[in-house]
C-alpha cells in the first residue's frame, strides 16, 4: 500500500453488504470485512453473533483521497444502508448490526459529524439518523469466509435477498462513481 492510500472503517448492518458496495467504488483500493468497537480480543464470527463481545460487523475500506474523499464516502455510505435503525439492518438484529463510523483522528470525527448533520438536514429518511461515531480501536480482520462473500455466493438466499438490492440501488445512484469494471 502506498502513501496515499488511507483506511474508513465503517459497519452498517452485515459486512457482506457493506463490502459488496464499497468494491465497485472508484477510487476504492481495497475492502476487508472484520469486527471492531468491542472488548474481546481476536474475535469470531460466532462470537460476535451472540452480540456479547461488543463488536459491530465493520469493514475497512482502503481508499486513495486524490480518487475519492472521505466526506464521499460517508455520503454513500450514509445512502446504501438504513441509518435510522438502532442495531438492526433490516431481519439483521443485534448490536453487531448497528451503523457506526469509526474514526482515527479529529479532522476524520469532524467530517463525520458534518456529514451526519448534511444527511440528516437533507430529509433522505423519515426517522433520525441514529449512527453511532467512534474512536476507531483495534480492528480484528473477520475469517477468509466473509471475504467476497457476495461474489462468491451470488445465488445464496441471503444474498439475492438482502445484499444484491442494496448493491444493485447503489450502482443505480452511483453509476457515476463506479470501477469500470463493475459498470
């Protein structure tokens, strides 16, 4: 990775859904679904279902600020999840579900704040928007199962259920902003 690359970690709802979107953004270089925000150490899928380890299914998105800037990606972000629901995406129920930011740094905290405040002014929702900003912790890389999940498992029915709309909304909205190879 090079030195003009930088890291969002972002979790709105399953991670399986978050990557499937955040993979055809231009200017997007990497994505890798994990777990962060709780207490436990080096946890498990399994364990982090039970919702007992603190921990929100996140990912970490590698991105190039000269392609895309961070404002933009929590703008889409922000329009490819429901941010009104408290620990829940949908049948996705549970802490480990709930729509959070992590941040690294003041300058990253205040450009989430100003882009919650834009959303929320902007009425895109009915209810408020209730994603949580936090100080990014450690983040714990979820099992090489999770990784491309949707790629790989296109014809699950979860996927076709729950993550193919999401990703098909997005490439509708963002059509602009897609890698061409996801056009």
């Amino acid at each position: 990775m090079s030195g003009t690359h930088k890291v969002a970690v972002l979790g709105g709802g399953c991670f399986w859904c978050v990557e499937a979107v955040f993979k055809d953004l231009r200017g997007v270089h990497g994505v890798k679904s994990g777990y962060a925000g709780g207490h436990a150490a080096n946890p498990t899928y399994k364990q982090v279902c039970t919702g007992t380890t603190g921990h929100a299914e996140v990912v970490r998105v590698t991105y190039d600020p000269s392609e895309i800037a961070y404002a933009d990606l929590l703008r889409i972000f922000l329009t490819t999840h429901d941010p009104t629901t408290l620990n829940r995406q949908g049948a996705d129920v549970g802490t480990q579900y709930r729509s959070i930011i992590l941040v690294q740094d003041d300058e990253e905290r205040s450009i989430a704040q100003q882009v919650l405040e834009e959303i929320g002014k902007a009425g895109l929702y009915d209810a408020p928007i209730v994603t949580e900003i936090a100080t990014l912790g450690p983040f714990w890389p979820a099992e090489d199962e999770h990784d491309d999940y949707f790629a790989r498992n296109p014809w699950s029915g979860y996927c076709q259920a729950v993550v193919a709309p999401k990703v098909r909304k997005f490439r509708k909205q963002y059509a602009d902003r897609l890698k061409v190879e996801a056009a």
